[in-house]
C-alpha cells in the first residue's frame, strides 16, 4: 500500500508542478498582451493568478502615469467576467474591488448583464 500511495504522491507532486508552471505562462501571458492597452480582461482565472497579474499591472500604469506629463489621472477597463454560474457568486470581481481598495483608486462597477 505504501508503494501505490508514494507513487501517487509523486504524480500529484508532477501535475501541481505543472499546473504552477502553466499558472505562471498565463500571467505572463496576459501582461504581454495588456502592455500597450488600458483593458484587462481577467474572466476565467484564479484567484492567485488574478492578484498577481493585478499587482504586475497596476505597477506598469503607475509607471506610465508618472511618466505622462499633464495627466492627472488613467481609465483603465478591467473585464471580470459575469462570475455567477448555477447560484455561487463569482469570486474575481470582488477580489478586483478589494484590491482597489486597499491600493486607493478610485473605481466605478459596470454590470453589462
């Protein structure tokens, strides 16, 4: 038994890795094609993968705004997704909002339902 389950244990330990992996490219991803745009389209991520993407994101703008004579201020779209499906409230659009909160941005909800 201990064999079959230290096998296991190592697949589990191989696809986590993989999954980590992949978790990492779509970050990655995401950044590479938002670079030169103000819409970030974050519906149908994880939540780790969305704090990340926000944190790497919002630290470009901010560049770009200090950098940008004259502006006061950048509208940025950010796409969350509907989030609900069969009665479970979505969980992106909330952790957007908090981490605008917590950054002290100003925001305004559009529901496009």
């Amino acid at each position: 038994m201990f064999a079959v389950a230290s096998y296991y244990g190592g697949e589990a330990m191989k696809f986590q890795s993989q999954i980590d992996r992949l978790g990492v490219e779509t970050v990655d991803a995401i950044l590479i094609n938002s670079t030169n745009s103000n819409e970030l389209d974050l519906h149908g991520l994880h939540i780790p993968e969305v704090n990340s993407i926000l944190s790497a994101y919002f630290n470009r703008k901010s560049e770009e705004l200090r950098r940008s004579v004259g502006k006061r201020k950048l509208v940025l779209d950010i796409i969350t997704g509907y989030g609900a499906t069969k009665g479970v409230q979505g969980r992106i659009k909330p952790t957007v909002i908090q981490y605008l909160k917590q950054k002290n941005f100003t925001y305004v909800s559009i529901n496009t339902q």
